[in-house]
C-alpha cells in the first residue's frame, strides 16, 4: 500500500481515511435499519454493525483500486 493523502501537510494512510468514511456510513447505515426495525431480525446486533464496517470498508477499497487510486 503506497497511497497516501495530505490534509493540511500531514500524510494520512489512505485506508485510514476510507475507514472513517466507512465509519460515517456505517452510522447512517445502522440508524436507518434500526429506524425501519431490521434489527429485530438478528440476534447480536454490534456483530452486524462490525460486518457492515467490514463490507463497505472492502467496497471503499475496491472501489478506489478500480478508479486508479491506491488505498
């Protein structure tokens, strides 16, 4: 992994940023299941919300590998 991304000087790894982006989505995300109740259908909820993470982190990732730019 060489990609790298300046904010305000300072070098920030690329996945660290696509993990924070993931985490915002991934909070958006579990309010709205919850708000239309897919929650009640699982039964250990932060299991889910780490295996959301996990997937869109891996979609992020992919996504900027497939438009050139290095994760």
């Amino acid at each position: 992994m060489i990609g790298e991304v300046s904010i305000g000087g300072v070098f920030l790894p690329s996945l660290l940023v696509l993990a924070i982006a993931a985490l915002a989505i991934v909070v958006l995300l579990s309010r709205l299941l919850a708000l239309v109740g897919a929650y009640r259908l699982v039964a250990y909820r932060p299991l889910v919300d780490v295996a959301l993470f996990l997937l869109i982190l891996g979609l992020l990732a992919s996504l900027t590998t497939s438009f050139g730019l290095h994760p």
